[in-house]
C-alpha cells in the first residue's frame, strides 16, 4: 500500500510539472532583460512597460474582455431559462430531443462550427444588403451560441437534486410561479450559475478559431492578435501579458474556492445552531 501511495504521488507531481512547467517558463523569461527566449540576461520589469505601452494589445484586449463579459452574461442568462425549461418539461421524448441538440455543438469541431457561423452571417448581409457585416455583434452572437450548451450542462443537473415540492410549496404559500422562481430556484442553482458564468468567461476568452472566423477588421480580439504576430515574431511583451492573466485567473480562483468553503461552513453552522435549537 506504501508503494502505491508513493508511486501515485509521483505520478501527481509528474503531471503537475508537465502542466506548469511551460507557464513557470514563461513567467521567468517575462522578466528577461533581452528579447531573448532561451538566454537570461537580466532580470527586468522592461517588457511589462512595453507591454502598457503597446496600444494595439491593449485594444485587443479590453475588446477580449469586453466581448467575454457581455457574452457570458447572455449565455449564463438565456442557459438559466433554457435548463429551467428543459427540467420542467413533461414530455419525455422533447426533453431528450433537446438535450440532444444541445449536445450537438460540444461535438462539433469548432472550425466547422467557425465556417457555417461566418457563410450565415454573410449570407445574411448579402440578403438585408448590409457591407462589413462581421465585427463585433457576429462576434457576440458567434461566442453565445457555442458558451450556451456548456452553461446548460452545468446548471441543468443542479436541478434533478431538488426536491420538486418546493416550488409547489411556496405556490401553495402565496407565491406566483414567477416569484417562486426567484425566492426558491434561483437561490438553489446559484453556485451552478456561478460556475457556468466562470466557464463561460473563460471559454470566450480563449477561443481563437470561432472568433477567427466571424471577425471583421474594426474589432480584434487578443487571441486574433498574438496569431498575427506569429507570422513574423512574437514579442516578449507577450510573455509579460500572458503573466498578468496567469496571475489575475490563479487570483480569482482562490478568492471563489475561499467564498465557496465560507459558505458550506456558514451552512454547517446553521444546520448545528437549528440541530441545537431542536434538541
């Protein structure tokens, strides 16, 4: 049993280190003095101050986060009411059939999905006659439409652990359907709508070959920018940006599983203070 324990152990850290060991690189040579990728000369804030610097990067960037935020807050919104729907449904055979359609997406390479999105939008500005009709707005529908399935799959099973009597308790106590929702489902799926959000953001942010596609010339995103550098060189600028969001992402998700373990104890405590209160 020792041996296993030990050689599971191993294996952990050999993961770890394959996972982190290129992000760990990339931080270090951030504060590389030269330009260089494999010699460190020095260590220095320089490409930190490129970095602030660089306009164009930094326009990618709020636009990348501009279009991660408005998108996740859709997705999450219309997911919410779509897993709703799709658990309330009484006919067994139109549940199935949706949850079949919404798995479709998550098995479709996303540079099929990419295509078909951008011949939709340009046939539809050919038909309403409309020039330049990619940017921004093609982009916000095109990062809905492939976050949506994910947010649902994330908040529709929160539902099969509720107890269905709930809501038709705080109907029979007053409430409208309405209000039910809001005072009794809601509060129970909101650490799913948390985390569907979180992935939602995070799929945004990453995606590079949907956004690709779908993109015009007025709005860049950051992945669409670090690809047309790799055409010619990218700079260690980069290295200082991909850093900060290393850092900011590390940041978030300690500060979310400290938010999470304060509220399971909250929790603990007020069932032992009604456990207490009984007896």
């Amino acid at each position: 049993m020792r041996k296993l324990g030990t050689a599971s152990k191993i294996y952990m850290i050999l993961i770890f280190v394959i996972l982190y060991a290129p992000i760990a690189i990339l931080i270090f040579y951030s504060f590389n003095e030269s330009n260089s990728t494999s010699v460190f000369t020095g260590f220095s804030l320089r490409w930190y101050g490129e970095l602030f610097r660089d306009e164009a990067t930094i326009k990618a960037l709020e636009n990348t986060v501009v279009l991660a935020l408005l998108s996740s807050l859709i997705s999450t919104a219309l997911g919410t009411i779509a897993a709703t729907g799709i658990y309330y449904s009484k006919t067994r055979w139109y549940k199935s059939s949706l949850l079949t359609v919404n798995n479709i997406p998550l098995m479709n390479p996303d540079i099929v999905t990419g295509i078909s999105m951008m011949l939709l939008f340009v046939f539809v500005g050919t038909m309403l006659k409309i020039s330049g009709v990619l940017g921004f707005m093609t982009m916000l529908i095109a990062h809905i439409t492939f976050e949506l399935p994910y947010v649902i799959l994330n908040i529709l099973p929160r539902f099969k652990s509720m107890d269905k009597f709930l809501v038709e308790a705080a109907c029979d106590l007053g409430c409208t359907p309405k209000k039910a929702f809001f005072k009794v489902t809601l509060p129970y799926i909101r650490t799913e709508i948390i985390a569907a959000f979180i992935m939602a953001f995070t799929l945004s942010l990453d995606d590079f070959v949907i956004s690709y596609f779908v993109s015009g010339p007025d709005f860049q995103t950051l992945p669409i920018r670090i690809y047309s550098m790799t055409k010619k060189r990218v700079t260690p600028d980069m290295y200082a940006l991909s850093a900060l969001i290393f850092v900011t992402v590390f940041v978030l998700l300690i500060l979310t599983n400290i938010a999470q373990d304060s509220a399971l104890r909250e929790k603990m405590k007020k069932r032992i203070n009604k456990r207490r209160v009984a007896s």
